[in-house]
C-alpha cells in the first residue's frame, strides 16, 4: 500500500515539472527574479599588434592608427615645412607665412589675378612651372651706311650658327648662346647672346645682348656691283629692354607663340604697345678696309663710332593663328618712333637725334604633351640720322628650339 502511494507521489512530481518547463524556458509567467535569458558570447577581435597611446586615450581607442601620423604631417602648414616638402603653393590660403614674406605673397597674388588670368575658351596654362630647351640660334647683322651724298654701303654678316639652352620658372626665363665652332678651333668667340624674359597675360618684357666682331661688304660706294668682301673692322655690342602690353591679354597669348608658357585654343589677335631701351655702341675702322676698296673712299675721316641710348615708344599688332589643337603660328610686328641721346664720344658728339626703330617677330610653334618645338625669327632695327651721316642697323635671328615642361 505503502509502495503504491510512493509511486502515485512520483508520477505526480513528474507530471508537475513537465507543465512548468515550458514556462520557464521564456520566463513567462515568472516573477522576473527568475527570469532568465540566453546569453549571447560575442567573440572579441584579434588585435595584430599593440600601438602605443598616451596615458589619456584608451589603449582600445580605433582612432589611433598609422594614418592619424600622416594626418598631423598634413596639419602643419609652415611655408618652410611645406616648402621642405616640395608642396609650398603661394595660392594655398591655409600656408603661414612670415608677416613681410606674406605680405610679398599677397602682392604676388593680387598680380597673378589680375595679370595672369585669361578666357580658358581662348588660352589655357600647360599645369607646368619649369622649362627648359635646347636652342639652335642663326643670326646676323646688317648696316646700312650713308656719308654726304656721295657715299654709301650695306654690310653684313653671315648667320652666326650658335648653340645654346633657355630655363624658364614660371613667367621668368634666361636663354644663353655662344658659337662652338670657336670653342673646337680654339679662335676667339667674335659671337655672343644672352636674353632675359619676363611674360605673363598681360604684359611682357625681353631683355637682350648681343657682341658681334666683323661683316662682309656687299656694296661700296662706286664700286660696281654685289660683293661678299670680308671686314674685320667692325666692333658692335648692344643690349636693350623691350616691354609690351597686350590689350586683349584675355584672349591672346604672346607667351603660347614666343616661350611655351601658355597654350592657344582659338586664333586671336592682339593690339599691343611698348617702351624699348637700347643702348648702341657700334664702330667702324675703315683702316682695316682691304686694299683693294681703298680707293672708293669718299672720305678722309677712316674711324666711326656711334655710341647712343635709344628710346622708343612702341604700337603693333599681333595675331595667333590655331592650325591644329599641336600647331600655332604668329606674326607680331611693331614699329617705334623716339630719340637717340649720344655720349661724348659718338660720331656727333652728345647730342640728342630723331630715332625711328621696328620690332618683327614670327613663330611656329609644336605641343605635344609636355614636349615641344619652335621655329622663331626676329627682327630688331634702328635707325640713326645726323646732319652728315646715316646709319641703319638691325639684327636678324632664326632660333630653332626644343625642349620639356616639367
């Protein structure tokens, strides 16, 4: 009897713990001190290597990483850091500079705006600020002397072939050329030329100097006919600034044609004006005339300097013809009007003269990328008149050029 109550007591404590089970698995039903949930084990990431952290970060903080050094590389804006760096920009606002030097800089971008921009429909810059070319330079010198009525001559030299090479930064350049053949046969270098530049959208300046000894006489007072007779007795030197200003600098580009500054889009054309300075010193010694042309001189006097400061005020027009988006030629001619003032030791005297000067200039030019190529030719003429004596002298010069933006 005994057993059989202790059996039915059994299957009743089973009955009893099958029901609650199921309420218990959920919690329902349950004060919520027995509740309970599933736990979920998140798996904790696996940390390759240990950075080092100051004190007051956690050492768990994600925002330290190798990018955040970089990042406070980048924060340092010191012109000198950046210029260090190979990354100064005067046109970056955010670069601290010294009070006077950005001042300067200031100056500079206040002139680059107002200088230097132009219609990209028209004129574009290459991305570049160096370059640099090597020159082939041909020129040569003409005269063309009158004495009294009764005498004249033309001169001039054969094309002196030069070599040289130009660097240009930005808008500024320095272009030098001497003649090698006299380096190989160790004779004297008669040729020399160095040229300055300074070009931006509006305005350009062109400085120069040439030093050339001898010519030949094709013609000589009442000697009859052309001749090619070589002539020691010529000793020139002239140097000289001419500067322009282009009133359509938007559209036009002087630099696209002549320094490979800028890249002309459509053809334009250009008035411009200018101011040029040259000093002359330029001497003729008839006592190295050769014996044969002695007897056609006119005169007794056999020594000619002619030593002067040349001003002249300049008015011209320029046009860029687009061939192609590779190809651009350009034709540039300016005529000046002004005056001579002689030193003590010229022809005349000191004296101040009526000065009549030209400036013509033409190019091809060839883009292709950061290469390019040039064929240039320049002419500059002046003109001197005294009472007795006229003399007209020009330089003419055929460059061909090429080089690389970088």
């Amino acid at each position: 009897m005994r057993d059989a109550r202790l059996k039915i007591s059994f299957f009743t404590l089973l009955l009893l713990l099958a029901a609650i089970s199921p309420f218990a698995s959920y919690g329902d039903g349950l004060p919520d001190e027995l509740r309970w949930t599933p736990v979920e084990i998140v798996e904790i990431p696996k940390i390759d290597s240990i950075i080092p952290v100051a004190p007051e970060l956690s050492r768990w903080d994600s925002s330290v990483h190798p990018d955040s050094i970089q990042l406070a590389e980048d924060e340092n804006r010191n012109w000198w850091y950046l210029f260090k760096k190979g990354k100064l920009s005067m046109s970056d606002p955010t670069v601290k500079w010294p009070k006077f030097l950005g001042f300067c800089v200031k100056v500079y971008n206040w002139g680059d705006r107002v200088f230097s921009s132009t219609d990209h429909d028209y004129v574009v810059g290459t991305g570049k600020k160096w370059r640099a070319r090597l020159i082939n330079d041909n020129w040569a010198n003409s005269y063309y002397m009158k004495i009294n009525p009764q005498f004249n001559s033309i001169m001039s030299t054969p094309f002196h072939v030069l070599f040289g090479a130009s660097v240009q930064y930005m808008a500024v350049s320095y272009t030098y050329s001497l003649d090698l053949s006299h380096i190989i046969t160790g004779s004297p270098i008669n040729y020399k030329k160095q040229e300055f530049g300074f070009n931006c959208a509006r305005f350009s300046a062109d400085g120069y100097y040439y030093s050339s000894v001898g010519s030949n006489i094709r013609t000589f007072g009442d000697h009859e006919g052309h001749m090619r007779e070589p002539f020691s007795g010529i000793n020139m030197t002239n140097f000289g600034v001419d500067a322009y200003y282009f009133f359509n600098g938007y559209k036009y580009s002087q630099g696209a044609a002549y320094n490979f500054s800028k890249i002309q889009k459509r053809s334009q054309g250009c008035l411009m004006a200018g101011f040029a300075y040259c000093n002359q010193n330029i001497a003729f010694d008839f006592a190295k005339l050769p014996a044969d042309l002695v007897p056609f001189l006119k005169f007794e006097q056999l020594y000619y300097k002619f030593h002067y400061n040349d001003y002249n005020l300049l008015l011209g027009y320029g046009y860029n013809c687009v061939i192609s988006p590779h190809w651009l030629y350009n034709i540039s001619v300016l005529p000046g009007i002004g005056f001579n003032h002689c030193y003590a030791d010229s022809e005349t005297g000191s004296a101040k003269l009526l000065s009549i000067s030209g400036r013509a200039m033409t190019s091809f030019t060839f883009n292709s990328g950061n290469w390019f190529a040039g064929l240039q030719g320049r002419i500059r003429g002046h003109w001197y008149q005294s009472k007795r004596i006229s003399l007209f002298n020009a330089v003419e010069s055929a460059v061909l050029s090429g080089g690389i933006r970088f």
